[in-house]
C-alpha cells in the first residue's frame, strides 16, 4: 500500500455545481471520490443520499468510496449499491450486527470499510481486520467539514497498520478530516494511504489540480 490515493469529500463541493466538481475532480486525477452520508441522527447534520449518488454516477468514473454516518446501515445497503457505489464504510457505533453489514456489503460485490468515532477505541475493530478491505480512522468528530485535524488519532493508524501486516497486509487505511498539505505527510507517515479531504481538495485556492499536487508530494 505504497500509492497515496486522494479521495476528495464533495461535503465540501458546490452543491449547485456537483457535476462539474465531481468530473473536475477526476480530471485532477483523484481516483476516489468520497461521499458522506448523514442522517440527522447518528450525527447531528443531514447531506445527502442514494439519489444524489445515483446522479452523480455517469459523472466520473472514479471509485465511489461511501462513508455512512447513518444509525441504521443494514437497511441502505441495497439502495446504495444501486446508486453506484464501489465501497461502503459504516461506523462500528451504528445499530447492526457488524458481521451481517460486512456480509451484506460484500454480497453486493462492493468492498467494505469498518470505521470508528474519535473516542471510540480500536479494540472494536480489530476483531474485524482480515473480514474488510479498509479501516477509516476518523480524525475529526463525524457530522462536518472544515474542523481541525486530531493528531491524537495517529496512535490508531500506526496500531491498526501493525495489526493488518499481520492478517491483512492489503488492507487499506483512510483518514478523514482536517487532511491537509502538513497533515497529509502526518497521516502518511503513520501508515494511512488514502486521504479524504474535502475543504483542501474542493476549496484550494489554486484549484483542485494543485490541491491534488499537494496532497500526494
Ligand atoms: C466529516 C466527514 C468528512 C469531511 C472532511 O463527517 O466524514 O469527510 O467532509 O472534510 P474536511 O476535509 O473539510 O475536514
Ligand atoms: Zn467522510
């Protein structure tokens, strides 16, 4: 996992544009595109859902790397395959049986991702490393864009990125919030190769081909 892989967050896009951001996007060459789901009730927004994701699908052909911020997943899956999803991380805090979900995700031919709040401890995900295909470790509190980034949580990169090069030596490790040019080489450096960054990525002064730039230097 030596590739850095950007995913920008379209939280952060212009929502009367999300077209044109999201094919800038890809033309930026960010092959991920990150799409964040919130209910209003696992965390305290609302964004959006599967019929904005379906629209957005003949946009790009990125890889559509979905993070559920919802209280009931196991209820979506279905919808957000149809909607074109690559990828569906969903929080270990949510109300399911988490090996049902993973099963769920994968019967669908799409990869799964577990990930976990800020005070959430590790010890919940572990037990799960060789069943998925991607550990986020959020570096924010879930819910919005534009906060500060959390250098506690690299405690819990470089934990989980030893644990996997034990039974899992594929698996991917993303990092959401805060991720910018300084702390995409924190987060590099304690073992993260995929980066989620939205106000970086859709609100770079100098565009997004130079955001792309700075994140993967
Ligand atoms: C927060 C979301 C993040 C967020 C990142 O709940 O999961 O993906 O949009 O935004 P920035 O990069 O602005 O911190
Ligand atoms: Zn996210």
């Amino acid at each position: 996992a030596n590739e850095i892989i950007v995913s920008p967050s379209i939280l952060a896009a212009d929502f009367a544009n999300l077209a044109q951001e999201v094919k800038g996007a890809y033309d930026a060459n960010a092959k991920f595109l990150h799409l964040d789901v919130m209910d209003g009730h696992f965390v305290p927004n609302i964004s959006f859902g599967p019929s904005v994701i379906a629209k957005l699908r003949p946009c790009s052909e990125a890889f559509f790397d979905a993070h559920l911020m919802i209280s009931h997943p196991q209820e979506y899956i279905q919808s957000f395959h149809e909607a074109g999803c690559d990828h569906i991380t969903f929080h270990v805090e949510s109300d399911c049986n988490i090996q049902e979900v993973i099963d769920q995700i994968h019967s669908y031919g799409m990869s799964a991702g577990l990930t976990l709040k800020p005070g959430t401890d590790i010890d919940s995900i572990i037990p799960y490393l060789d069943k998925i295909q991607m550990v986020l470790i959020m570096t924010v509190e879930p819910g919005f864009g534009g906060q500060s980034f959390m250098h506690e949580m690299m405690g819990k990169v470089s934990t989980i990125r030893e644990h996997a090069n034990k039974v899992n030596p594929s698996l991917h490790i993303e990092v959401d919030g805060g991720i910018n040019k300084e702390t995409s080489k924190i987060v590099r450096a304690a073992g993260a190769n995929i980066l989620v960054a939205g106000t970086a990525f859709f609100r770079h002064p100098q565009g997004m081909q130079e955001a792309q730039k700075e994140l993967t230097s």
